[in-house]
C-alpha cells in the first residue's frame, strides 16, 4: 500500500524551510518539534501568520495556498499529505452529465 505521504524530509537543528503547498494539505511532524507557520492571512487591515508547534505524531491542515515556514529548535523529520485531486472527480461528473444530457435529448 502506498504511503499517503507525499513529501517527506529531516530538518536539521536551527534549520528552517520554506514550502508551497495548495490548501488543504496537511503537514505532519513525524519526529522530533517542528514549529509551523502558516502562509499570511488578512485579519482586518492586518497581516498575521501565528506560528505553532507539533511534536511527533501531530498534524496541522493547511487552509489556503501559500508559503509555509518551518523551523526546528532540535532535529525533526516531517511530511506533506497533499490534498486529494478534485479532477477525476469533476470529469466524471461531466461525463455523466453529458450522457444524461444526451439520453434527454434522443428522448424528445
């Protein structure tokens, strides 16, 4: 079976890293402390980021695309869980969509 991590990397102490994700991806702290910040958001005519920590084992979702810091104070692995394609699921609705538009018409 496959691992539904779809990014995985080791931050070394001190270290930080900067990652584009698209909303909705999850990043996990698989080992060690890893202090995320999610990309910066509009909080009335304010631009805030609030960092927050996740030791192994815990996650945080993503809510909307950007660039997401990430720190360690000690050596940390983490991974991405990206978020689940919508196109397959937006063809067939249009596939069915079409066959039934189709059957509506040879009908009439």
């Amino acid at each position: 079976m496959e691992s539904p991590v779809s990014f995985r990397a080791s931050l070394a102490a001190g270290r930080v890293q900067l990652v584009h994700v698209r909303a909705g991806t999850r990043i996990v702290c698989l080992a060690g402390t890893l202090v995320v910040t999610p990309p910066m958001q509009w909080l009335g005519e304010s631009i805030v980021a609030l960092p927050l920590t996740l030791r192994a084992g815990e996650d945080h979702l993503v809510e909307q695309r950007g660039w997401v810091d990430l720190r360690t104070p000690a050596e940390a692995e983490f991974g991405c869980v990206r978020p689940a394609a919508l196109a397959p699921l937006w063809r067939e609705l249009w596939r069915r969509l079409r066959i039934r538009r189709r059957a509506l018409t040879r009908g009439a």
